[in-house]
C-alpha cells in the first residue's frame, strides 16, 4: 500500500492510503478534479496516434496530426512519452521518465496543502516511528497522528 499524508495550512491533517500506483492517481485526479492522464501518464507517439485511430505510415498522416508526428519524428515512435501537468506543464510530453508517485505528490501539493507520499508501509511506519522527522515538529503532532490512525486502520500498525 501507498500511505498519503496531507498537511493544509488550516485545518486538520489528513492520512489516506492507495493501493497501488494506478489507485493512487485516480485518487489524485478524484481530490483535484482532474483526469487520472493529467496527473501521470504513460504513452508512447504509436500508441497517442492509434488512439486516434491512425498509424504512423498511414497516407495523409503528417497533414491531419503534425504534432503527433513530431513527437513519434523526435523521440521515436515507441519511445514513452510521460505527462504529468503538474510537474511539467498542462499537456506537455517528456521522454524523461517520470515517477508516478512524485507526479501524484506534486498534484496534490499547493500553497494551502502539502502532501507527503510514502511508497509502501515500512517507509511510512519508520516516518512515523522517527522522532527527528521535521514535520512532527510543534503542532506536526496532529499529522503524526492522523498517519499513526492511517497505518491502525490498515493494520500496518498494532494499535496498542
């Protein structure tokens, strides 16, 4: 499981969890009004262009979707094209990989929340269990809190 932790600058804290990457960007997309493809997603020009019903070598194809084929001319046709609008912009494809989870927390952080994501329940419970972490810190005992009741409720944590 994905532990999230969110932090608003007034308010409550609040832990969630996801199940896995693709579960965690619906989620995402869900809290931010988003679709899950504006938050992270993962195609190379080929298939970009198959959704439109159309192949690189079809006649006429450079004259009906030019910007598709110059993704597939510049990075190659099966290259993976990733988008996530938060971190590079609304709409716009890198070749450089790009974490989903890192994507998904840049989503969720803006001026009135921040987010922390912990990509399965050993780095969550050993956040937890740190007592140097700055984010526990003066009134960060709140989000210890809402994390300690996040990995309770999934049975990560024994409540004792």
């Amino acid at each position: 499981m994905i532990y999230v932790l969110e932090r608003p600058a007034t308010g409550a804290p609040r832990a969630w969890f996801a199940y896995d990457a693709e579960d965690l960007i619906e989620r995402v997309a869900d809290r931010r009004g988003l679709t899950p493809w504006e938050v992270w997603d993962r195609r190379s020009a080929r298939e970009l262009l198959a959704m439109c019903g159309e192949q690189p070598e079809a006649a006429g194809v450079a004259e009906r979707l030019p910007a598709l084929c110059a993704l597939g001319a510049t990075h190659g046709w099966d290259t993976p094209l990733y988008r996530a609008d938060a971190l590079l912009g609304r709409g716009v494809l890198a070749a450089g990989a790009l974490d989903p989870l890192d994507a998904s927390a840049a989503a969720l952080d803006r001026g009135d929340l921040q987010a922390t994501i912990w990509p399965d329940e050993t780095s969550a419970i050993l956040a937890f269990e740190d007592d140097t972490l700055a984010a526990w810190q003066g009134a960060g005992w709140r989000a210890r809190h809402a994390l300690r009741e996040q990995l309770v409720a999934t049975e990560a944590l024994a409540d004792a």
